[in-house]
C-alpha cells in the first residue's frame, strides 16, 4: 500500500491557514473541523505545519492563554515530507522514527494533502482485515486431499 493509496480513500480535502493568521483564528478552525493540524501556507507555498502540539505548547506557557500570537510564532518548519509513492512500511517508519504524528504529502512543489498518524492506523487495519478475509477464504476452499488417487497410484504395477 502506498501513500496516494491512503489519500484516496481519505480525500484530499486541506485545511489551511496563513502564516500572519491568529492563533486563536487556527484554533478555532481545528476545533470546528475536529483536526489536529493545519497547513500553513503563504503565496500558493507550504511553509509550515500547526499541530495541536504546538498550540498546547502555547496554552502552557502563556498559563491558558493564547494572546495575540500569530501562526508563523508557532508553526513547525522542520517537518518530515512524503510523496504519493511512499510505502505504508516506509511511512509508518518514519512517524515513528521521528515522533510526527502529521506528514504532508508532496509531488514536486505540490502539496496533495496531510496524512496522520491515525490515517496510516486506520490503513493498517484494513489491509489486515483484507489479509485476514483473504486467508480465510483460501483456508475454507482448500482443497480436500483425494486418497484414492493416492493409493491408486502405490498400487499400480510399474510399466517397464
């Protein structure tokens, strides 16, 4: 299973949010879509990530208040890219090799969505429910093994 795999069956719908936007204004957008991230961009270009973390991290140092912090305060710019060829192995490897729970997906210069870490948990389970329905499926058509056939064989003369 690939990447592009994933996207298609989650969509390609992206929420997105300007650098020079409020935090209050991102969190809102977060909490009225149910997202953990944004993708923060500027002139048609990703130039960041907003994940709940980050905002968390704003809540606690400003003793539950946001202020008047802008996203570019608080965006991530070292974030982990993918592309639509990226395997699930490869993918769920580097979540959890780099503790990132959102990576974008990027063909060229083009953003084609954000897979999360609950899209790659959700992506595992149906390809093990597929596997395991396959399996299955092949254990209840095998075939019954034909013992007479078998014994007919033994007991036949050999030809010379």
């Amino acid at each position: 299973m690939k990447v592009s795999d994933i996207l298609r069956v989650k969509g390609h719908v992206l929420f997105t949010v300007p650098p020079q936007a409020s935090l209050l204004q991102a969190v809102q957008t977060m909490a009225q879509h149910d997202i953990g991230s944004l993708v923060v961009m500027e002139h048609g270009k990703l130039v960041g990530l907003l994940t709940f973390s980050e905002v968390m991290a704003a809540v606690a140092e400003g003793g539950g208040v946001l202020g008047d912090q802008a996203v570019s305060e608080r965006m991530d710019v070292h974030y982990e890219v993918c592309g639509p060829e990226t395997t699930l192995d490869t993918l769920r490897r580097t979540m959890l090799d780099s503790g990132t729970r959102y990576i974008p997906v990027m063909q060229d210069d083009a953003l084609l969505g954000v897979i999360s870490f609950h899209d790659v948990a959700m992506a595992v389970v149906r390809e093990q429910d597929f596997e395991n329905q396959m399996l299955k499926a092949y254990i209840r058509d095998w075939p019954e093994e034909d013992t007479r056939a078998d014994s007919a064989s033994a007991s036949a003369p050999a030809r010379n």
